[in-house]
C-alpha cells in the first residue's frame, strides 16, 4: 500500500532561514512525488516533481526536494525563507499501479519576520 | 495559461439536500479527478475519471456520490442526500495523462451543510 507522512503539521522560521519540510512515503513500487503548496482560500498548486531521473528537483520560488530512495524521503527545502511562502505544503505520491495521488496531512509554514 | 475553473466557489445546502459541484478541466486533458479536503484535514482522493468512466474510488466515493462528464466539457461531481459531514472544500484535478502526474487543481468549491 502507499502512504505519505509529512512530520510536523507546523513549522515556523524566521525570514530568511532555511526551510526543510519533511515527506517520508511507502510504496512496493517506483512512486513519482510531488510538493504541492496551498495559499489561503486556493487550490493547489504544483511545486516540482520527481518522476525519474536526477533525483534533485528545482521547483519553482526556489524550491527544491531530492528523492531518496534509501531513507524513502522527499523533503522540500528552500535556503531563505520569504515572507510570501507561508502557505499549507502538501507533499504526494503517485504510482502507475493506481490512478490516484496520495497525500500527506499537510505542512503548514510560517514565516517570523 | 489554461487552468481548471470550480463552480460555485461556496454553496451552502440544507441537510438532506442535493448539490451539483461543476468544473471544467483543461481542454486537452483525459483524467478527471475529484478530492476533499475536511477543515483541519488532509486532502483526501474521492475518484478518478477517465475515458468517460470511473477509473478509481476511495471508500468514501459510495453511493451517495456520482460524476459525470455531461458534455465533453463539464465535469460533475453529484452529493445526494448531504450529510453534515460532507461539509468540506472540494476540489476538481484534470491531468494530461495519468503517468506524468501533475495535477492542475481548481480553486475548490466549499461546501457547507447546515
């Protein structure tokens, strides 16, 4: 069965630090990943995606996440936190085994100026 | 840029009552998606749609729930009998194809029973 677990439901740093959100996912087959981000009273929207290939992905707002397959984990980070990225962060897994995407319980971001 | 669109945005209903949450999916995308998300909760996956036929459902897609695509061009997501707990924010996805994986996500319809 596939799953995502994002630890921490909230996270709060200061303007300008770094920001690592955590996803650690189970799957018994090769699962694409994906960062979602939710701004307030908006659907979501895709920040990068890792379906084969390097396994560092660029998003966009600079972010960024490495796929690794030892530690099954997908976190997010971004080196310098903007007020503009708070938000709820929803990392997800997608298999060709099922046509659906399975998501964590979210990551909600605060930026301290 | 192409986006999905959600209507209404917000519905309130009446227990009991039927609702109809429309959206219309990008024009050259083939899977259709349904998900909600419950205040305070996680996005959670309702059905896929593909080839004008269910491909997926959650155990929460029973028989209260049903969609449609009418006309090529809408995509419908039917609640009959609402239940207080189907108050939620319902969001339409469409995808290219299934594989490549991303989703464009609506803005959602929140839905309030009273």
């Amino acid at each position: 069965a596939q799953s995502v677990t994002q630890l921490g439901s909230h996270v709060s740093v200061s303007e300008g630090a770094l920001v690592l959100l955590r996803c650690n996912y189970s799957s018994s087959v090769p699962p694409y990943l994906f960062w979602y981000v939710q701004y307030p009273n908006q659907g979501l929207q895709l920040l990068l995606k890792y379906t084969t290939g390097a396994t560092l992905v660029k998003g966009i707002n600079g972010f960024e996440a490495e796929f690794k397959k030892s530690e099954t984990s997908f976190h997010l980070t971004k080196p310098s936190a903007h007020m503009s990225d708070a938000a709820e962060y929803f990392c997800a897994l997608y298999t060709n085994t099922g046509n659906q995407f399975y998501f964590g319980t979210g990551t909600s971001l605060t930026v301290i100026p | 840029e192409p986006e999905v669109t959600q209507t209404p945005s917000h519905q309130v209903t009446q227990m009991g009552q039927e609702v109809i949450l429309r959206c219309v999916p990008i024009s050259n995308h083939l899977y259709f998606y349904w998900y909600r998300q419950i205040l305070g909760q996680k996005v959670e996956f309702l059905v896929s749609f593909y080839n004008n036929e269910i491909s997926e459902k959650s155990e929460i897609f029973d028989d209260q729930f049903s969609v449609e695509r009418p006309d090529g061009s809408n995509f419908t997501l039917k609640i009959r009998s609402t239940k207080l707990e189907d108050s939620a924010m319902y969001f339409c996805a469409s995808s290219r194809a299934s594989h490549t994986g991303e989703l464009f996500f609506g803005e959602g319809s929140r839905l309030t029973v009273l």
